[in-house]
C-alpha cells in the first residue's frame, strides 16, 4: 500500500511498496561527487576525510552531532555564479539558507552580495561588516523596526511585498530624508515543479503582489508616485529547488511583459530584472543539478531575447542562489545509537539528531543520501531508515537508504548536502542543543557557529 498522510509526519509503520526506493549502489563505499563536497574522500583506511581532516578526529574534537562546512568548496561555488553572471549582473547569496558572520566575511572576500529576510539577519550581515549597499532586504511582512532599520542602514533594496509595504517603507524613508531605492515582488502566476510548501509564484500564496487583475501595475503607479521610493526593477522569484527551465522562462517572459506596460504608461524602462533563486542541488544520486555557467546562459538568453521582442533594453540581471551554493558544501556528522530490524521491512538506525537538525524531511517530505564514514565495509547492503532521539514517529533523518549491514552501535554515519536550512531551521525540540558549525579547509577546523549548551537554554527561561 501507499504511504498516507498523517499530521506528525510520515507514520512510523507503513510499508512500503515493492521497488519504492532506488536499488543499493553497487560499492557503498563510493562517495558521489554530486552529492558530496569537492574536498571529501576516503583515507586510505576508508574513513572519509574533508579539507585533509578525518571524521574521527572531528567528531573527537567537536563532537556529534555537528555540521561540518568545506569553506574551499563555498568559496569556490561562490566565484563560480559570480564569474558565470559576470560584471552585467549582480548575484545575491540568499542568507536563509544559511547566515553566520563566517559566510559574510566570506561573501564579501569572493565578490558576492547579500539578500536577507529578517531583522536578524540584517543585523548579522551588518555586524560582520557586510557594506549595506551590497544588502537586499526581502520579506512579506517587514516590521516598522525592521525598514527603519534597513533605510538608516542604507540597504541597497527593499523588495517590496505588498501594498502596506509600498506605502511603509516610501513614508520611513520620507521621514528619513532619504529615496529608498526598492523592487516589486510580482507573482507571475508560474507553477514550479517543486513541492507545495515551497513554490512561491503561483497566485495562491504569500509572496508578492499578483500581476493578474492589474495589481502589480497599479503597485507600479503607486511606487513612482511616491517621493520617498526609487523604483528601480521587478523582482520574481518562483520556488526552491527547482532543476526545470521552463517556469524561469515562463516567469522572464511575463516580468518583461509588466516591463514593457510600465514603459507604455509612465514613460519609464526600469533598469533591473531579479529572478530569484530555488535551482536544485543534489541531495540524492538521482538529482542532476546544472552548473552556474549553464543556469547564466539559459537566464540571460532568455530575458534578452524577450526584451528584444517587447523592444526594450535589456535590464540587469540579478539572481538569488542560497541553496545552490552552501548546500552541497556540508554534512551533518552523526554517531549511531541503537540498531532495530524489522523482519521483512527495513532496520532502524537511531542517531544522536534528528529532527531538531534536520526537519526538512518531517516538513518536506526531503530525500536525502547517507553514507557509513567512519571505516570502509564490504558488508552486504540493508534497507535501513536514519532515525532520530525524539518523541516522534515522524522524527525521521533519512527515509530509506542502504547501508552496510555490518552498522554497528558508535559508527559514524554522514548526511551530506545539508549546508542549506538545516542549521537554519534547527530547533530546541525536546531541549535539544542545536549542533556546531566547523568550518574545514586545508587541514584545520574551526567552529563558526558553537554548539549550544544547557546554560544557554537554561539562560532563556526566566521563570
């Protein structure tokens, strides 16, 4: 039978049909380049290693759960969308991804700019130095706080969500004695081949202001009118973790469409065009991810060749890459508990995580990969499910996957791909301390995020 819904997450005992799941790698000893960073391989013993470091050594040194961060592989990913957009276009790192005052540092040293979505987030880019005109502030409900904040500071955007913000923002600037300079955040209509939860383009949803029944264009009128607002472009942007074309050129197309009205009716060629981000990455051997060069091409093609259709100029290009960057470039490094098998279904394999560092599965319904990485074993494989310590049947890491069936209790098993969200969404459910961030490169570690400790919970609970 079919897999059913259930409100805690997927149900604990379900059976799954025959050949759901992808048949074992023939070596499960074999790392996916796709799917891991560039910096990991195995040591001559089978112990995987990044940036020259060993696992074992990691996890002795920073302990388990943690996510360690292969900084020569995201500073690397960095240059690659900087360099395939080149100096015409401007890449955003989307900080939701992930945002520590490492990854700013690191952003600005690799020529990239930021776009951020809460006032914690400003406040980190800020912090570490992060020059505000290289800032994009996003969000579809901006706290008063939040934009004077944003407008003080001198972010170089605010992309505008609604028709409050509209007139927000133009009288905070106003008062401030200052043109913010702000894109529109259209919804296009554009259905992504994603999961529901996290396509933002279609019209039923929070994100932006519709272009059907004239609402971006009279959100257009509204912000030229205004003396506080420079509107310099439209912004678009329509999911995560998207590997099809086809919505972006759907999107470009009616975004340069509202670019040719708003050039019809007030005389004016907005100079920008934001595409957003959502291009997929690999969590699995199944996902074929494209490189930063193709995804610029495709972009620039497309916009282009519209344009020259409606006779405009063709607008600056911006992208929003978050995911696609810091995704690839970490793992989540956990120690085996307990071992279950269940006679004919799969076996259990309960770590010291869980959904408290990682709910994306539990949210999204996520495939992930996982890997034993603490020796090398020519055991036959098992169907196993990775299992976290909390009180929930839904707390699950990794659905089905195959490890050796020589697993024992105190191995050391790996999650890659979790360098986006995972940290960001972590939680405190059941009092759980959320894991460390190390940073790994040539041979030395550091952590740029510290793991959480008891006094830190017990610091927040004033009662």
């Amino acid at each position: 039978m079919s897999r059913s819904a259930h409100p805690a997450g997927p149900r604990h005992a379900d059976v799954y049909p025959e050949g759901h799941y992808t048949a074992p790698a023939t070596d499960l000893n074999e790392l996916d380049a796709k799917v891991w960073s560039r910096t990991v391989t195995r040591d001559e013993d089978g112990a995987l290693t990044v940036g020259g470091m060993e696992v074992a050594r990691l996890a002795e040194e920073f302990g388990t759960p943690a996510y360690f961060l292969d900084e020569s592989d995201f500073r690397a990913r960095c240059r690659a969308w900087a360099d395939a957009f080149g100096a015409d276009a401007d890449v955003f790192y989307a900080g939701k991804a992930f945002l520590s005052r490492a990854v700013v540092r690191w952003l600005q040293e690799e020529g990239l700019n930021l776009d951020v979505c809460s006032g914690g987030e400003l406040a980190t880019a800020l912090d570490a130095g992060m020059p505000a005109e290289r800032i994009a502030f996003h969000g579809n409900n901006k706290t008063v706080a939040e934009i004077e904040r944003a407008v003080e500071a001198g972010v170089g955007r605010i992309v505008l969500d609604s028709f409050q913000e509209i007139a927000r923002v133009a009288h905070i600037a106003q008062r401030a004695g200052t043109r913010q300079r702000v894109q529109i955040r259209v919804t296009v209509g554009v259905e992504a081949h994603t999961h529901e939860f996290i396509a933002t383009a279609h019209e039923d949803q929070k994100f932006g202001i519709a272009l059907a029944d004239g609402q971006a264009a009279e959100a257009v009128r509204r912000a030229l009118t205004l003396d506080g607002l420079e509107l310099i472009g439209i912004h678009s942007h329509i999911g995560s973790q998207i590997f099809d074309m086809a919505g972006f050129e759907v999107s470009a197309r009616r975004v340069v469409q509202l670019l040719a009205e708003i050039r019809d009716e007030h005389g004016v060629e907005l100079p920008e065009i934001d595409l957003g981000g959502g291009l997929g990455i690999a969590y699995t051997s199944e996902d074929d991810p494209r490189e930063p060069h193709e995804i610029a091409k495709a972009l620039s093609d497309i916009v282009t060749r519209e344009c020259e259709s409606a006779g405009l100029r063709t607008p600056r290009i911006s992208v929003e890459p978050g995911r696609a960057i810091v995704g690839p470039t970490a793992f989540t490094l956990y120690e085996v508990g307990t071992i279950k098998p269940l006679e004919g279904l799969r076996t259990y394999v309960s770590v010291d995580g869980g959904m408290s560092d990682n709910i994306r599965t539990a949210l999204y319904d996520a495939e992930y990969s996982v890997a034993l990485v603490s020796r090398s074993s020519e055991a036959e494989p098992m169907l196993v499910r990775v299992v976290g310590k909390h009180c929930e049947s839904g707390d699950i890491v990794v659905k089905d996957a195959f490890l050796p069936a020589d697993l024992a209790p105190g191995d050391l098993i790996a999650v890659p791909a979790t360098g986006a969200y995972c940290r960001s969404m972590a939680s405190n459910y059941n009092h759980a301390l959320r894991p460390p961030v190390v940073a790994v490169r040539d041979g030395q570690a550091r952590v740029i995020v510290r793991r959480e400790t008891e006094e830190d919970l017990l610091r927040l609970d004033v009662g």
